[in-house]
C-alpha cells in the first residue's frame, strides 16, 4: 500500500482532489480507499472508506469539555494520533493499492501540533508522499505565492517526506497559469515579478525569502491540476509513482 497526504490551506481544494485522485486510480483499475482525517468537517465531496469522525466526535467533546469549536478542534487533532493503531487496523482490513488521506481543513491543526507528523511517520505503509496544494486563486499574486512556498518548505519541515506541490483550481486562472508555474521553475521570473510589485519593501523582502527557499532545495516546479476537470491528474499521478514506485503506476 502507498500513502498519500493530501495537505494545504483550508479551502484549498483538498478534499476535491481527495476525490478525484480516487476516481484516477479507481479508473486505472487499481484499488483506491480514502481516509478523512477532519474530525470537524460537515460534508465531504466523496464518501469516506474510513473516517476519523467515527472515532472522534466534535459535539461530544464541545459537551463534555465545556470547549468552543476551535479548542475542540485542537484536542480533537492531538487525539487522532491515539487511534492510530485502531485506524491502521481497519487499514490492513482493507488493504487497498493506494490510501489517499485528507487531512484537517485547517494545516495548522495537522502539520504544526504533534498528531500529524507523528501519524505520517508511525503509518504503516510501502512509500509515502505529501501533497501540497497551492490554491490558484490565492497564489496569482506573487508576494502570496512566495508566502505559500514558504508554508509549503515548513511543512515539508514537519512532515519530513517527499512532498509534492501541485497548483490547484487552475480551471480558475486561465490566463495567469503559465505565468504562476512559470515563478515555480525559473526563480528569475518570479523576481522579476516582484520587481513589479508597487510596495518596495515587501518585495525586498520577498525575493530574499524567495532565493531562500531555492537555496535550500525547497523550490519545485507545481504541478497544476483542477479538481473541476481533472486536467493534469495524468502529470500528478506520475510524479507520485515515482516518489512511490519507482516510475510504475498500480493499475490492478
Ligand atoms: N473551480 C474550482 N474550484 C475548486 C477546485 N478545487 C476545489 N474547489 C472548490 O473550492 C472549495 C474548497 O474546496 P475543498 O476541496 O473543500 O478544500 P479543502 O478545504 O482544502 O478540503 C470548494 O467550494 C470546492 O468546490 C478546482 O480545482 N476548481
Ligand atoms: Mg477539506
């Protein structure tokens, strides 16, 4: 079994390409099973094989800890770590080619307290990968696209596994997607990008962030993909073959 994290900002499309990376694989004819991981989420666009909400329930514990929804949040996260054990249980029960996890809305609560780096590290499985999703509508402006990154290095930082960052909802951005990738391979055109950028101080500051994280080995080039029309599945699912096995996708 491979592991797939599916992380990012909250509303960044996560639990969209969650979805859709199932019917990709469900369509190659491997076995795909997905895991919701957000103990608070309401609706989900696909139907969870495993769900940590069946474990954890928020309301019980806003009543029996006197908590607000947000400190049941917290404690609902540090708590998932717990049943892991459980959790791989019904894992192993279902065995399936690829175990595509969908992480809490908010990436604080997975990738800055203790639960989330220690259930991708102590999770059972043949190779594991992050996703990172940069959300299109948030990252076509490139002082937030440097921001981003950023998160992006940090939770490669927690996370401590090969990470891929895709561009999501490039359905939403016709016009600038070349020119957003484009910052993501060449760090020369998205200085000067910033160069163009009215406030001289943040984009100082922002260039020097920017040549950071491509010294440091954390600039890749994003893959885009739309959770809306699945355009570039294809080029993500090779990427994460090859972080995964070597090249080779499962097809049944
Ligand atoms: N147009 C468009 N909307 C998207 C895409 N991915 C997600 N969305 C929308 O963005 C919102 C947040 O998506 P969701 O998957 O719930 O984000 P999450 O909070 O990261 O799980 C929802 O309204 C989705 O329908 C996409 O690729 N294209
Ligand atoms: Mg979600």
């Amino acid at each position: 079994m491979f592991a797939v994290f599916v992380t990012g900002t909250a509303g960044s499309g996560k639990s969209l390409l969650t979805s859709k990376l199932m019917q990709w694989y469900n369509d190659l004819g491997a076995y795909p099973a997905c895991l919701n991981l957000d103990p608070g989420v309401v609706s989900l666009p696909y139907e969870p094989d495993l769900d940590v909400r069946d474990y954890i329930d928020i309301n019980d514990l806003m009543a029996n800890h006197h908590l607000g929804p947000n400190g049941s949040l917290v404690v609902a996260s540090d708590m998932i770590a717990a049943r892991l054990a459980e959790l791989q249980n019904e894992i192993d029960v279902l065995n399936p080619d690829y175990l595509i996890i969908d992480t809490p809305g908010q990436i604080e609560l997975f990738a800055f307290r203790a639960s989330g780096p220690y259930f991708v590290s102590n999770l059972q499985a043949e190779g594991k990968a992050a996703i990172f999703a940069f959300d299109a509508a948030v990252v076509s402006n490139p002082i937030n696209f440097v921001s981003i990154s950023l998160l992006a290095a940090s939770v490669r930082l927690r996370l401590k596994t090969a990470q891929i960052n895709v561009l999501t909802k490039t359905d939403l951005v016709p016009e600038k997607l070349r020119e957003i990738l484009g910052w993501s391979s060449s760090i020369a055109s998205l200085e000067s990008a910033l160069d163009q950028e009215k406030n001289g101080e943040y984009s100082l500051l922002s260039k020097d962030l920017a040549r950071a994280i491509v010294r440091g080995g954390f600039a890749h080039t994003l893959i885009g993909v739309s959770g809306l029309t699945m355009s570039g599945l294809v080029n993500l699912s090779a990427a994460l073959a090859r972080i995964l096995n070597q090249g080779e996708e499962v097809t049944g």
